[in-house]
C-alpha cells in the first residue's frame, strides 16, 4: 500500500509541475496535430487509401513526438538538481522509476486523445463507440510500453550531450515490434474486419507491457547509480 | 543507580563513532580525488571541511552519502546500517522544484520520507527558517537565501543523524549568508551532527573540528579548540599554499 501512496505522490508532483509549465506537453501535442496536418494534405479524405494508410497516420503522430515529453521529464529534473533530492531520499529506485513513467503514461495518454480527437476530425474515418473503446485498449498498451522504455532511455542518456537526438535512436529500435503490433491491431479495428486477429495483437502488447515494464524497473537502479 | 546508567549510555553515545571512514580512495579515472582519508564522526560534532577548489572536498562528502561507492577503503556506520534517511544533504544546488511552492516541496519531500504528521513537521520547519510568509509563493520567485533555507528544512525534514553541507554559503549575499550562520549556529547548539564544506570562514566559528583537503589529501584533521580566524587563515595559507 506505501508503494502505490509512493508512486502515486511521485506521479502527482511531475503531473502538478506539468499543469504549472506546460511546455513539453504544449510541444507535443503542436507536433502530434502538425503530423496529422501533413499527412492530411497527402491524402484526399474520400480516398480509399486514407483508411489503409490511417493507422501507420495515427500511431506516427502518437508515438514520435512522444519522444520530447519523455526527453524533458528527466532532463528538468537535471537541470535544477531535483533528481538527486529524489535519489537522496529513501525511496526504492524502481519506485521512483513507476512514479515518473505513471506520470509519462498518463501525460502521453492525454496527448493521445487529443490526437485521435484531431484525427477523426481530419480523415472523417467512421468508428463506432465500441471501436472507440477498443482504440483505448490499444493507447493504454501501447502507452505503457512507450512509457515503461522511454523512461528508463530519458534517465540514460539525460546527462548527454546529444540526448535529444539519442533517445528516439535507442527507443523506436526497441518498439518496433509494438508499433508493427498497434498499427496491425488498429488497422484490424479501422476495417471493419472479424476481432479475432485484433485480440492476438492486444496479447502480445499486454506481455510487451508486463516484460519491458518489469525490465526498466530492474534495470533502473543501475541507471541512476553515480 | 539509573542516573549513573544514563551518564554511560550518554558516554557511549557520544564517544561511539557514528560514522568512520577507514583509508578512503576515490579515483575517476586516472584522477585521484580523495586520496586515503581517514576520519571518525561522533555524534553532536560539527566538522567544517575547507580547501581549494578540486580538493576533493564535494567528492569526499558524495562518498559519505552514498552517492557514490569508495574505490578503495570504507565508509561504515559502527553499530548500525548505512540507510538513506540517516542523511541530510544540502548542495550548492537547491534540490527544490522552482514550479512548485515552498509549501509543496516541503510536503512533497515529507511524503517520500514517510513522516507520520507532514504538514505539522513542515509547518515547524518553515517557522524555523523564517519562511512561513513565502510558503505559497513558487521557489522561483525565491531569493538566493531563501532557496538555501529551503533546502536546508528540506534536509531536516526527516531528522536526519548527519547532515552534510556542500557549500551552502555559495551565492548568498551578506545578508543572506549571516541568516544562514545564525541557523547553522542554531543547528550546532542543538548538537546536531554535521559536515559542512565552505571556503567562508563563517565556517571555523561554527566548527567544532577542522579538517583541510587539498589534492584528496588531508592536511589537517583537529578538534578546533580555541584557534582564531587569523592563526587559521595563516595556517591554512601554510598548508595549501598561497
């Protein structure tokens, strides 16, 4: 119970500090919607091409400016110092861990949905609400993944120099299977096909979520040492 | 009978290490930063550790709170266990959230220590630094002295058994440096223990021991006794050199 008080008091302080100085998230979310802008222009939206091409849209504009809220996550506690208050404290490193990628997750979460509100409101893609449900599933996990690496990665290479351009190198190789996961599922959802091959791509993102998030969570402590 | 077993267990207490150093290296690379330093702190000392810059002084103080392991030697707490909450630890950098008020770093920081009654030991500490009237404002807005009196209750929060100073007089004007001694001054009649790394000499007048570092090495290590400002300025100049 001390943990979840824990990672929940983490979580909430990154969350209150990004309600305060919203820049990262501003930026990603002006990132997110310039993608879909682009892509917008390439394709008519009565084409059928747009419903194929749909899915690789949504999780290119999801995931990639990701990347700069998981940068500045560590980066803004390295800047002022805070991470070694945190370290200093008697806090369990992997809970320290789980508080900034909760914080990550629902961040990104957040950026997620206003995407997808842009994306229906750009390609005109029809989706019933049991659809729209389904969709979230596939955020939720795709999120977790996202977050659970990101955020070991944006500990890593936040005393770099060149962290910025480091971290979408290290990260997006990693996810590949993922993405390849959530944009085969999505499309499956967006077709109007049978749910049976969805549900076998929402399975292997469920054990994705379990392996990386137990992996950062062991690994997280040598990240942080000196 | 009673009275006499309360002055041992205070004999103990105080002459019993709370924390011992034993031949002490640390290398970064081919750099030597701290070279074989051996030191026993016991409770209620307040030890001021000075020397130039790159003496090792920061590094030495790093080891201590486990920050960072020995490359040689060892660091251990007799009678009990290195645990994080023993330590208090002001940087020259605050340690403190400046989107956040002074109120919510406290608190914050209060929860990852666990206190039982946060807002009561916060509202204590804010008295305590003279910071109850700047509570709700952000720690940007702070002056340099308030931050580092900040970050002083920060690291008093938990009640910590060492605290450890890394040069919190840096930056602060003379007001604010002359605030910062009375509270240290405070801090050293409670006998609190502390090991605090300054180049002003504020410092001697707080310390019960000395300690010069210069290139890793320790120069001197001595119970400060009645030396002045002046006799240590020259013996410091001495020993490291002008």
């Amino acid at each position: 119970m001390r943990y979840w008080r824990l990672i929940f008091v983490l979580a909430r302080k990154d969350l209150r500090l990004e309600y305060r100085s919203p820049q990262s998230l501003l930026t990603t979310l002006f990132f997110a919607v310039l993608i879909l802008v682009v892509f917008n222009f390439a394709f008519d939206p009565g084409d059928p091409a747009v419903r194929t091409a749909a899915p690789g849209i949504l999780w290119v504009s999801m995931l990639f400016p990701g990347v700069i809220q998981l940068n500045r996550s560590f980066q803004s506690e390295r800047e002022e110092g805070t991470l070694l208050g945190l370290i200093l404290s008697p806090v369990d490193r992997g809970i320290l861990f789980f508080g900034k990628c909760a914080a990550n997750w629902v961040l990104l979460l957040l950026v997620d949905f206003l995407v997808l509100i842009c994306f229906f409101l750009f390609y005109n893609v029809g989706i019933s609400s049991t659809e729209i449900g389904l969709l979230f599933l596939l955020l939720l996990l795709v999120g977790g993944v996202f977050s659970a690496v990101g955020t070991l990665f944006a500990a890593m290479v936040s005393t770099l120099r060149a962290r910025d351009v480091l971290l979408p190198v290290l990260l997006f190789p990693i996810l590949v299977p993922e993405v390849v996961a959530a944009v085969n599922a999505t499309r499956e959802l967006l077709g109007g096909n049978s749910l049976q091959y969805f549900w076998h791509w929402v399975k292997l993102l469920a054990v994705a979520d379990v392996v990386f998030l137990a992996a950062a969570f062991l690994l997280f402590d040598f990240v942080l040492e000196e | 009978m009673v009275q006499n077993r309360a002055v041992v267990a205070e004999s103990v207490l105080f002459k019993e290490p709370l924390l011992q150093l034993r031949s002490v290296t640390k290398r970064f690379g081919s750099i030597t930063a701290v070279r074989k330093v051996d030191l026993e702190i016991r409770r209620g000392e307040f030890w001021t550790i000075f020397g130039p810059n790159g003496a090792g002084k920061s590094t030495l103080l790093r080891v201590v709170a486990g920050l960072t392991g020995p490359s040689e030697g060892s660091v251990s707490w007799p009678g009990s266990t290195m645990d994080r909450s023993r330590i208090g630890y002001v940087s020259h950098q605050s340690l403190l959230y400046g989107d956040l008020t002074g109120l919510e770093n406290l608190l914050f920081f209060a929860r990852l220590y666990a206190l039982t009654e946060p807002r009561r030991r916060v509202d204590e500490l804010l008295q305590q630094m003279d910071l109850v009237n700047a509570s709700d404002r952000p720690v940007r807005e702070y002056s340099s002295g308030m931050r580092q009196r900040l970050s002083l209750a920060r690291a008093l929060l938990h009640d910590p058994d060492l605290l450890l100073l890394d040069e919190p007089y840096a930056g602060l004007d003379q007001h604010g440096g002359r605030l910062l001694t009375e509270i240290l001054n405070g801090l050293r009649d409670e006998k609190r223990t502390v090991l605090l790394i300054t180049h002003s000499l504020e410092g001697l007048d707080l310390a019960s021991h000395l300690l010069v570092l210069n290139r890793g090495e320790v120069l001197l290590l001595r119970p400060r006794g009645d030396l002045t400002r002046g006799e240590f300025e020259k013996l410091y100049f001495e020993l490291v050199g002008s």
